[in-house]
C-alpha cells in the first residue's frame, strides 16, 4: 500500500528506491552526476541518503525524474527491473569509443525507446523488416566492400548536402536500415557530445550538424559501416582530434572510417589521389586537386587530408598546418556569417527563429501507414509519431512524405 507523509511543509511519499538504481545503471550514469544534476539551483543540497530510502520527499522525486523522463508513477512501482541485455546497449557493452556525456546518453536511451516502439509495431503489422544485407567481418577489406557496395547504396550526387543526405536515409531505408535524426537546439542544456550511433540491428542515429553537412554525411557512411559488421557503438568523429597516436583507435573504428571514406570517395577518385605520391610543398600540398574532389563527393577537405595523413602520403607536421589553416577559414567563416546575421537584424529584417526540424525517413512513414492500415496505430498514434495535424492524415496516409 503506497502512501504519501506530510511533514510540515514537505511531502513525503513511499517509493521504489531500487528504481532509481536501476536507471542509473540504465544510464551509466554515477551517483555524483546525478546529484549534480538534481542539485541545481538549490541552496541546501539533495544528498544520496535523502534518495536511498523507502520514502521520499516529491519535490526530490520531480528533479529526478527530470532526469529521466519516466513518469512519476515508475517509481511507484514495486517491482525491481532486472537487467536484461535486450533492453539497452548500456547493458550491452561496457564500454564506448567515446566518453559519453549525460546529454548522449539521454539521447542513445531515447532514440533507444523510439526503435523499440518502431520494431513493436512493424512486428504487429506484419511489416518486413529483416535484415538485406548480409554482414560483414574485420577480416574484409573495407575499401572493396564500400566500393562493391556504392552502386547499390549511395543516391545520385547533388551538391546540396541536405538533400543528399535526405536522399541517402531513404536510399538505406529500401533496405531496410531506420535512419533517424536528432537536433540539439541552442537553447538545450543538456547538449550530445556525440555524431552518432549504431543500434543493432538496423537503427542509425544521427545527430544534426547544420555547421558541417559533410561531417554528418560521413557520420552516416561510418555508423553504415558499423551496421555492416553489427557493432554497436556511440560515436563521435571528430578529424581534427586526430593525432599521431591514432594507432590506439579500435579495428572497428579503423574499418568504419575506411569504409566511410572509400564510399563517399570511389574507385575514380581513389585513383586521383594515389596518382601524387607525397602530398607536400611541391604540389601545394593537393590542395586544388582535394577541394575538386571534396565538391564531387561530399567529404570534406579535411576528412580527405586526414586519410592522405593515415596513408603516409603526408607527413604528421604538413598534416597540422592544414588542418589548422583548415579551422581558421572555418572560423572567419562562421565570424562572417554572424556579422552578416548581426547587420540584417540592424537593418530590421526579421530572421526566423523556429527550431530546425530532424530529417524523417520515408521509412518511418511506410511503417505508419502500413500501421494504420491493420489498425495497428491510432489516428492519433499515427499524427503524433509522424509530427502531423490530423487534418493531413489523408494526403500523408496516400502520398507518403513527398
């Protein structure tokens, strides 16, 4: 029998302290980040004895669930939620590529939700979603494999990076690969420090990157590559952390950035490339010859400097002082952009202040609408996961997301 205690002006109620344990494990995240998180703002401090115990006070059970976002009533509950590995990929792999921040992991337990309610719903409609291309292993070359692999999964080339990658989520979406895309908009407090991640065995997650097009677009391929091998991991790719230690990133690091690289890249201009031995002060360092081919593939400048780099066919100090010339026309040109955004608004024009919407994959609506049609989903199921109002339920339902 649950209760709630009050105590002058404090109420306490009885809860399900195992709960909370069991989200923290869920979450990897340690007692410290949680109280962190809880304890802002307030002048006396929430301490884990105030939380380790078969009550609590609700204003204390409201700051932790802000956390978590599971609905008071979880806590109430008086089951122990077992730790099962089918749950989460937290409980599947100890560790990740990348040092996650409470914002990715939010994010990878979210998205991780979203593809459980997807696949729950496929399943109960009957919509095929097995697996079509075969999987792949570290012994395969991953430069053959992209280039084998290219024709069949790379859209048409178009220099507008935002409908490319549109493009390329719906190309993988007719093979059964759910794409999904996340923004992370100014104003949230609690930002990913990541690009991407893999969830086996068909969810790709992607995270918006309005500044570098290019880098989401290879974020893709690689998080691709690790479909391919059905390696789960969170990812951030980050070409100008690379260093002359990168010896110490994984195989399946290794593999996945290959494969990105070689299949935005292809067979033609692979042979480019290799047709300059040592790309240094003699040849201007390629230059020329890597923005011609950055423009006819969507990789950028520096993701091909930095193969050029893991190839030796550039030296580590050649390789620093591109990449850093690199992030200094990066900086002027977001300092431009800012000063041209600073004067327009002087000048009284309105800029539009609506937060960018994520990429929806024609996927997601073939999974609906099939829903809907077995009756599966609701009307107001369907209007909520695809982001409509119910007045274009029928031009969504028949025309799909054209």
């Amino acid at each position: 029998m649950r209760y709630i205690r009050v105590i002058g002006y404090k109420m306490k109620i009885e809860y399900n302290k195992h709960r909370v344990e069991y989200l923290l494990s869920l979450f990897k995240m340690t007692v410290g980040e949680l109280l962190s998180s809880i304890n802002k703002g307030l002048k006396t401090p929430i301490t884990w004895e105030d939380i380790d115990s078969d009550e609590i006070e609700l204003n204390y059970l409201k700051r932790i669930d802000k956390v978590f976002n599971k609905g008071l009533l979880y806590y109430y509950d008086p089951t122990v939620p077992v730790k099962d590995k089918k749950v989460s990929v937290f409980f599947r792999k100890e560790s990740f590529t990348s040092e996650l921040n409470i914002g990715a992991r939010k994010r990878v337990r979210e998205f991780e939700d979203i593809k459980t309610q997807i696949s729950a719903i496929s399943i109960m409609s009957h919509f095929d979603m097995k697996r079509v291309l075969r999987t792949y292993s570290l012994d395969e070359n991953p430069r053959e494999v992209a280039f084998a692999l290219r024709g069949s999964l790379l859209p048409e080339f178009t220099s507008s990076k935002r409908d490319y990658l549109k493009s390329f989520i719906n190309k993988l979406g007719k093979n059964n690969i759910l794409v999904l895309e996340f923004v992370d908009t100014f104003n949230k407090k609690e930002k990913a420090n990541i690009d991407g991640f893999y969830i086996g065995p068909n969810a790709i997650v992607l995270k918006r990157n309005q500044d570098a097009l290019s880098r989401e677009i290879f974020t893709l391929c690689h998080e691709l590559g690790h479909y391919l091998l059905d390696k789960e991991d969170v990812d951030e790719l980050d070409f100008a952390k690379v260093t002359d230690q990168s010896p110490e990133i994984s195989e399946v690091e290794k593999w996945c950035n290959s494969f990105a690289f070689f299949l935005l890249l292809g067979q033609e201009n692979a042979r480019k490339l290799e047709s300059i031995a040592l790309y240094d002060y003699r040849v201007d360092y390629g230059h020329d010859l890597v923005a011609s081919i950055s423009k006819e593939t969507n990789l950028s400048r520096l993701a091909i400097f930095t193969n050029l780099f893991l190839q030796h066919r550039m030296t580590y100090a050649d390789y620093s002082n591109v990449r850093d010339n690199l992030h200094e026309q990066y900086l002027t040109r977001k300092e431009k952009e800012r000063q041209e955004k600073e004067n327009r608004i002087a000048a009284g024009e309105k800029i539009s202040g609506r937060n960018p919407k994520p990429i929806q994959s024609n996927l997601i609506y073939d999974i609906y609408n099939y829903a809907l049609n077995k009756g599966v989903v609701t009307e107001y199921e369907y209007c909520s996961a695809l982001n409509i109002k119910p007045n274009d339920i029928s031009r969504v339902f028949y025309e799909g997301s054209h």
